[in-house]
C-alpha cells in the first residue's frame, strides 16, 4: 500500500438549481482534513457535473456518472455522500462502479444515511460501511488503518458488514467539540466559484459555508436534533468571521450562506460575531437560518450592521396548537409579525419557512398561518416559503408514518427536488418505501393532497407579488386567506382577472373596491416590473428615468398600512386602539407616484421603493430627461441649489440614474 492514499469522495448528483449552485461545503472540509493527513484526496460534485452536462441525465444517470468516475483510477477509499433524496441514485452508481472497482471498500457518508445504516447494509451488499455523524476524524482514520494494512471499518462512528454478512456498529464518535480546529476548506479541489455560478447563469455569488452543526430541539418533522444528540456547536466567531473574509479572495464569491440552522440560538456567540465583523470591516453580505424565537430587535440591528440581508425563519405554523403538537418549542406568544417588522427595520428580508398538513392541522389551524402570510407580506417585501410535511427517516413523523406513506404522482415533495428521477431510482423507492420516504406524503385524500400543492406552489406567488391586492379582497369581503385561496383556485383563471371579478361580482364589496382593486394592481404590477428590472444605467453625461410614474387617486402609502392593521386583526395580533382600522379617504386629487430601484449600498438587497413626487419634481424630472435637453440647457435648470438638491434625491431614491463622463459606475 503506498505512503499516501487516494481517497476519491463524490457528492451525489441531484438537480435541484439551488443546490447545483454551490459547492457542498462537507465535502471540502473532507478534503481538507484528508489532506493535511497526508493523503490524496480527490473530490466530485456530481450535481455539478449534472448541471454542465458533463453527465447524462435521466434514465442514463448512473450509468453516465460511473463513466464519469472511471477515468479518475481505482482509488484505495471511495466514498458516497448523500442527502435523503440522492441515496438511491448514490446506490446505483455504486452499484455500477462494485464490479470495476473490486476490494476497494465503498461508504456511505451524510445526512442521508441518519437512522438508516443498518438497513442499507442489511438490503444493499454492494455498500461495504457507513460513516455515521462528523467525518473529518473517522474518514482520516480509515484512510490510515488501510495505510497499515488494517481493516478501515473498526474505527469509532462506522456501521459495516461484518464477516458474517451482518452489520455491525463500532461506538458512536464523540462530537468534536471545538469547532475551531476543523480543516480548511480544500477550494482547489472542485470547480471553482465562477463555474458553478455559470451553470445558473445568477451573479448572486453566494457561497455555503460550514458555520455550526446540531440542533438542541426534537421538532417532529426533522431529524437534525436527533442526529446530534439534540446538541448544537457554532464555529467560534473569530474562525467564522475569518472563513467569511477569505471569500474576498475567491472569484466569483460575493456573498455567504451560513448553513447552521439556528444561528441566535447561542446569542452571546451571534453577537460576538457581528461585533467583530464590524470591527473588522468585512462588508460581505450574509444570510443565515434561525428560528423566530432567537431573534430580538437589538440582535436583529447588529446582524444588519454586520452585513446580514437576508435571514430564513423556520416558522412551520402560525398556530401555536399546531407547533406544540409538532414539538416546536416556540412559545405561544411570540409576536411572529413582530419578529418581521424587526428584520424590515434591520435590513433584513425575513424568508418565511411553513410547512403546510402537519397532523392533526384544522381548515382554522391553516387558515391561521395563510393569514399570517398575507399579513406579513404587506410589511417588508418578505419571501414566502411554504412544503408539504414528508415524513422523513429519522425524525418522529418518519417513525410514526414511514409504513403508511407513499408517494403520490405528480406531486413532488420538496425535500427530493430534482432527484429519485430515473427507472432505476423510482424501483428502490418502489421497493423500501420504509428507508425512502423522503418520497412519501402523509396519508391523506388525494384532494387534499392538491389543495396543500397548490397553497405551497401557487399560493406563495400571488402573495409576493399582489400582497396589497390579495389583503384588499381579504378586508372587503370579510374573509380568511384560506377561503380566498380555494375561491382562486376554483375560479381557475389569473388571480389579476379573478381579483377583478371578484370585485365586481360579490355583493359584501363596497362599490369602490372595483376601483380600488384596479389600482393596486397597476401599482404592484409596476412594482414586480421595477423590481426585474433593477436600476439601469444612463447613457454618461445624461439623466435618465429609471423608475415607472404613475398616478393613482388612492393615498397609497396609507392604504398599505390600513391594509395591514385589518390583517394584524384577523392574524390574531393585538392591534392598539390608536392604531386600529379606519377608513381612509381620497386625496382630492390623483397624486403622482414614481416607482424605482435604487443602486444597492454594499451589504442590503437594494429593494424597490414607491415615492410620492410633487407637481413640481414632476415637471423636473421630465425637463431633465428630455432627449432635446442640451448640456447648456441641464446646466441652467440645474443651476439652483434648490434644483441640484431635488436631483440629488431622485437619483438616490433610484427614481433618476446618472453616469459621469468616462465612468463605468452609475451614481
């Protein structure tokens, strides 16, 4: 055996655009414990491999991604990482590559594998061994046990098949505790930034990192809390801070996703670490995942300053019934709008994680967190993020419901995006529905089963683009998100025709809703077309009109904020009397409107904004971007500082853009 290994370590292919999109940051720490071990370590994202065509799809994915392999030699090590949804295709590829691979021990590493080991060697004899929990030690462990010669499998933290053909369990791996001391990041092993990005064709940059492991909670629907002992461990904020900065130095990097589900939960940690990213002066812009419940205002405040833009919050439902049913452990008087309004004051856009059809969930329990949607919807510009439960291995309702769940066609759960695709694939899921359901839907009515599609498909979208539409039609005719929904959904047509008619046609409308709906839409149509779009640039030298103008005869700022005092009401959230619903009347005449995309400072989604323009910024704007306007005749109208003050403003609102001769940058 030689001196230094070979240890080929392949993520498994899937083609969920999200996770293409970036490279699997376990894996690269894999490489870069075996590394500095002294071993050659060879990495393979085949989801990327997938995305670039480098790798047939379809029915020919595992023989293609095998072929795929072969040219890279017979490694002395060769290893599997999985999530739930890629076992079975991570099985038939090694299927495939067991004849031509003959002695080499082949494992399965990765979330994918939690809860299932045992199995998979029972039913599958071409897997030799399972990683269980953190590999960077055990991996290198058994690289240096087939360095001596030794069996690689009697090390702690492996699941393998012993000589009698029956699996067999060495003693769990003790957590490592300081997470500070995990390798480095092997970059250099898999495609670069900039190559996973073009796949996409998206600049967003955004890169996965490795910030914490575990999870202290039991919720019903997820296995992570048990897979770690129901611990859970953030890298140390200087190691954090410092993997964040050394993204400046990879092109392509522009932003970071730290990939610890409950970033806050440690608050002394989460504060520590915007501290000193501030202190230091990263300025790269981040997102996490957290729970409502872990952050407050002042947190919220540091992370913005920070850098933070966007932030997941696992929700899963309004309905504190339904969350204590699941075993959420979020209390019952959390101010969930709260929490929105105090990402919106940060900087932060706050992405809505539901899980719809939990057991036990009333037509009153989903309408209860439909509301809420609608309701924050109106408040910050959130992003709505709604799953159908599936009942995973490893967690209580995989235990509870595995035996009795099957997938059900033409309804894909979320959690299996973009895998379990091939013949060969939907035959292993077809024949161990118990280790695949990842695949599987709670037993319900097939009716049922399209109403909650629907609601987490097509639901979502209405509210992120009409939210003011859809809270109108709520407040006027007297009714619940969840009635409002069906009603579309029999209605079968666009929700802008359905909205209009709705209108038109129900009796409990006021005569002004018609008009009123017209006009809401006119003005969120604007804004989704704005916000496509983005701030443009202008031609040097010129001012241009980069926002859409408009007039509306509603106060629309302050029917907004009527809207969502209605809806603060029916979510159930106490709304003060000084601010309770009032009826808000019309200007006495239409007012100008202009809406535009402002350049982004570093750090913040730039957003779309709505600006009420006076008569007389009105007729300077139009002076301003006259095509006939001379240099000498922009210079007169500008000659004021009154005048060169209003431009200001319209070009830092976005409402102008403006390019300096010779420049490249719009101002």
């Amino acid at each position: 055996m030689p001196p230094h290994l070979k240890i080929l370590l392949v993520s498994a292919p899937h083609a969920d655009t999200f996770g293409y999109s970036m490279p699997p940051p376990g894996l690269l720490r894999l490489g870069g414990a075996l590394r500095d071990a002294g071993h050659q370590p060879a990495l393979e994202d085949l989801a990327h491999r997938l995305a670039t065509g480098a790798i047939a799809g379809g029915e020919e994915l595992a023989v293609s991604a095998a072929k795929y392999l072969l040219p890279r030699g017979q490694p002395d090590l060769f290893g599997l990482s999985v999530m739930g949804a890629t076992l079975p295709i991570a099985l038939e590829i090694a299927r495939e590559l067991r004849p031509l691979w003959p002695g080499v021990p082949f494992v399965l590493g990765g979330p994918g594998v939690n809860g299932t080991d045992h199995w998979i060697l029972e039913r599958f004899p071409w897997i030799d061994g399972i990683v269980r929990g953190e590999g960077e030690v055990t991996v290198v462990q058994m690289a240096d046990a087939l360095r001596r010669r030794d069996t690689p499998f009697e090390v702690d933290g492996v699941t393998y098949r012993g000589p009698d053909g029956t699996p067999k369990r060495t003693p769990d791996r003790a957590m490592i505790q300081d997470l500070g001391t995990l390798p480095r990041y092997a970059w250099d092993l898999l495609p670069t930034i900039t190559e996973y990005k073009a796949v996409t064709g998206e600049e967003d940059g955004l890169v996965p990192l490795d910030s914490g492991r575990g999870c202290v909670y039991d919720c019903s629907f997820c296995s992570i809390g048990r897979t770690w002992s129901r611990r859970s461990r953030p890298l140390p904020p200087e190691r954090l801070v410092q993997e964040i900065a050394e993204l400046r130095g990879i092109p392509g990097a522009r932003r970071a996703y730290l990939c610890h589900d409950i970033f806050g939960a440690d608050r002394k940690h989460a504060m520590a670490f915007t501290e000193r990213m501030i202190a230091e002066q990263i300025q790269i812009p981040w997102e996490v995942r957290a729970r409502a419940d872990h952050l407050d205002a002042e947190l919220l405040l540091a992370m913005g300053r920070a850098g933070c833009d966007r932030v997941l919050l696992g929700i899963e439902s309004a309905s504190p019934s339904v969350r204590a049913r699941n075993q959420k452990g979020m209390a019952e008087t959390i101010d969930l709008l709260g929490v929105v309004d105090d990402c919106a004051a940060a900087g932060i856009t706050p992405i809505l994680s539901l899980i719809l059809g939990l057991p036990g969930e009333t037509d009153a329990e989903l309408d209860e967190s439909l509301t809420f949607c609608a309701a924050a919807a109106l408040r910050a510009g959130v992003n709505l993020s709604l799953h159908l439960v599936n009942p995973q291995p490893g967690c209580a309702l995989g235990e509870e419901f595995a035996a009795v769940s099957r997938p059900v066609e033409g309804i894909p759960p979320d959690m299996a995006l973009g895998a379990g695709l091939s013949a060969r694939e939907r035959a292993l899921i077809e024949a161990h529905p118990d280790l695949f359901s990842t695949w599987s839907l709670l037993p319900y009515e097939e009716d049922r089963l399209r109403e909650l599609t629907f609601l987490s498909l097509d639901f979502p979208k209405v509210l992120m683009r009409f939210p003011r539409t859809f809270a109108q039609l709520m407040a006027d005719g007297s009714c619940g998100a969840l009635e409002l929904a069906r009603a579309w959904r029999r209605d079968g047509r666009t929700f802008e025709t359905f909205a209009r008619e709705r209108a038109a046609a129900d009796r409990s409308c006021s005569v002004e809703t018609p008009a009123i709906i017209d006009e809401l839409l006119a003005w969120e149509t604007a804004l989704v077309r704005v916000g496509a779009r983005g701030a443009r640039r202008a031609v040097p030298g010129r001012y241009r009109l980069n926002a859409e103008l408009f007039t509306s005869k509603l106060p629309l700022t302050e029917w907004t904020a009527h809207l969502s005092r209605c809806l603060d009401e029916r979510a159930g959230r106490r709304v003060e009397a000084a601010s309770a619903p009032s009826p808000i009347a019309a200007p006495d005449a239409p007012q100008t409107y202009a809406v535009a995309a402002p350049v982004s400072a570093p750090g913040r989604l730039g957003g779309v904004r709505t600006l009420r323009l006076g008569s007389g910024v009105t007729r300077l704007i139009d002076a301003v971007v006259a095509p006939e306007a001379s240099q000498d005749a922009l210079e007169a109208m500008l000659s004021s500082d009154k005048a060169q003050h209003a431009v200001r403003n319209l070009v830092q609102s976005g409402v102008l853009s403006y390019t300096v001769p010779g420049d490249t940058i719009s101002r």
